[in-house]
C-alpha cells in the first residue's frame, strides 16, 4: 500500500534554466519501503492555501540491487511547467534541508535486467526513467545493449545530459545514443526536426534491428508517443513489446465519452485489506467518491496519466473518460482508473490490493 513520508532534500541541482534534480535522503528505518523498479515515480504533495497538490515525478536514479538494502537516496527531474503549482515552487523555492511529503514508489513503466537489446525513444522530461532504466539494465545485465533515441529542443535544454554522456562513456560498446534537436541545428548527427511518425518509420530500421529489439520505451509528450507507437506498429512491431508512459497531455488530446450514468450508484472499494460502500455523486468520479471517505486511497495526477490509482473492477461497469496508463492487457485483465471511471451500473465494486 502506498504511504507517504516526509523525506529531507540532500540536493538541489540545476539542470538546464526550467529544471532541476531533486535528491531526497531515505533514512535506514524506510530504505525497504522505498525500494523500487527502474523506471518507476514519486508522487510528491504540498499543501497550499488549505488545498493538497499533489505531483508524480519519475526516479532518475538507479534501482537498488535486489540482493542488498534500499536505496540510502532517491533523485528526481522536475521541469518547470507554465503555472505548474509544484514545479514553480521546486524550482523556485526548495532549499536543501527542507523537508518534502513522498510517496513510496509507483508505476509499471519497468524493466526487469535480462539479456538483450531494448531500445527507448523519449522526448524532453521523458528522459528522467529511461535514465534509470538504463543505468540499473546495463550496469547489472553484461549482455544487454541499450539504443537511446532522444529528442530536445535544444542542446541547452536537454536534461540530465552529463548523466547520459557518462553512461555513454562507460558502455561504449553496449549504449548506442542518437540525439535529435527538433529547433537547433548539430554540428553532427541527425538532422533538426521533429521525431514524428513518418520520420520515426524510416528512421528506425536504418538505427537498430527493429525485429531484435525486445523492448521499446516510449516516454515524453503525447504526441511523440503516439507517433513513435503508430510507427512501431508500421515496421511491425508486436504491441506487447511497446511500453509507454505519458509525461503531457493537450486538454483535448481525448475528448470525454458521453455514456450515461445512472440516478443512484454506490462504490465498495477495497483499500489495505479494509472495504466499505459510499454513494457515489452526481458526475464525481469513483476515486473522488472513495477518496471522501477514505483519505489514504492512492492517486497523484488525477489526469489519467500516472496509473497510481489503478484498481482492479471487481463488479459492475464504468466509463473511463482518458486513459494514458494502463496497457491493453491491463484494461482486458480487468484494471481501470479510479480518477477516470464513473459508474454505469448502480453497484460498483474496486479492489484496490489486486
């Protein structure tokens, strides 16, 4: 079950002007709860003015070995959003020695080291797990190789770039890095654009073995995502080999479904071995509902983008207004967004513990 816990800051450390890395200190007594996958966030919370805000922020550093402790620290990329009530105030505000409400990790944007080649196309921010996963895979898998595709705007806004260039120099022979600049000229490599589609789809099998590679890592903006997925699926790529984690959705990128709800429903949730039933209200969402209730159910963005809140659909239906979390085969097993869904049916059951 997800907790929080206040964490000291043991780091600030600029990245580029609109973002920062945050080292967080896990003390002995927490190193097991904080133990975490590559590729996996925290969810970070504040209260302003009487209001809990809460963020999911990706951890860039290396998953502990699964043979010794957890991890001792814990860093995070944070990238300044244009009136981001969090970002503004990371990047703005937090001193080293403050004190910061972290969540115990979350996510499936994971990889498990094992041999092979595994490949990651991310744009901007959604460099910040592929860093981790990166570093955990080829630090502990000798016979894994690694293709990096990476897309920024600009050579000074591209984040953790030492960090790369250092994994780079380290496994020369095993990480292949291709960097594109979408607005600014290189001296070498690609040319300047936009990793789109149609680009991606030529791209690719000029890059790697498309058909050897055993995973792809989609991480970034919607756009490029899809795009990459789309062309993925072109060259073709199985969709059980294409993980995905969105970092920015356009308020309209997926326009809600109408379906009706009906006049009276009630959701029953289980949540750490405890359940109960509360009334659902009119055009609340099932977690909202649950959350009225019971204060410690699990969520972060509420945008239908982190996955925290998902929960397995014991009984009953529900519409999901957006979904850039759950993998297909999550959704087919029975797993829904408790901040997306709304009840169809009267009675609704969620098991949160599955």
């Amino acid at each position: 079950m997800a907790r929080f816990h206040p964490l000291p800051v043991a780091a600030v450390d600029r990245l580029t002007d609109d973002s920062v890395a945050l080292t967080l200190t896990v003390p002995p007594e927490l190193r097991e709860e904080y133990r975490h996958a590559p590729g996996q966030h925290l969810a970070l919370r504040r209260r302003v003015d009487g209001t809990e805000i809460r963020r999911t922020y990706s951890i860039c550093s290396p998953a502990p070995d699964p043979a010794g402790e957890g991890p001792s620290s814990l860093r995070v990329g944070v990238r300044l959003v244009d009136g981001g009530a969090f970002s503004t105030y990371a990047l703005k505000e937090i001193n080293v020695g403050d004190e910061l409400e972290v969540m115990t990790p979350a996510g499936r944007f994971t990889l498990e080291p094992a041999p092979g080649l595994y490949a990651a196309i991310v744009g901007g921010s959604g460099i910040t797990p592929v860093l981790s996963i990166v570093a955990t895979l080829l630090a502990r898998e000798p016979e894994a190789r690694f293709c990096l595709i990476r897309s920024d705007r600009t050579a000074a806004s591209t984040m953790f770039l030492e960090e790369v260039a250092d994994l780079k120099d380290r496994y020369p022979e095993r990480l292949q890095l291709v960097t594109v600049l979408s607005r600014e000229e290189q001296q070498a490599g690609l040319p300047s654009g936009r990793l789109d589609r149609e680009r991606l789809t030529g791209l690719l099998p000029a890059l790697l073995p498309v058909e050897r590679v055993a995973g792809w890592f989609l991480c970034g903006p919607y756009g490029l995502v899809q795009g990459a997925e789309q062309a993925l699926r072109e060259l073709g790529v199985a969709r059980g080999r294409i993980h995905e984690e969105i970092f920015h959705v356009d308020a309209g990128a997926a326009p809600a479904a109408g379906a009706p709800a009906p006049a009276h429903s009630t959701v029953t949730a289980r949540l750490d071995g405890r359940g109960g039933t509360w009334p659902v209200r009119e055009g609340e969402s099932l977690l909202d509902a649950v959350l009225r209730n019971r204060p410690d159910a699990p969520y972060a963005c509420k945008g239908g983008v982190c996955g925290t809140c998902r929960a397995f659909l014991v009984e009953g239906e529900v519409r999901m207004d957006r979904n850039f979390a759950l993998e297909t085969e999550e959704t087919e097993a029975g797993y829904v967004l408790a901040c997306q869904s709304h009840p169809l049916t009267e009675r609704v059951e969620l098991d949160f513990d599955r």
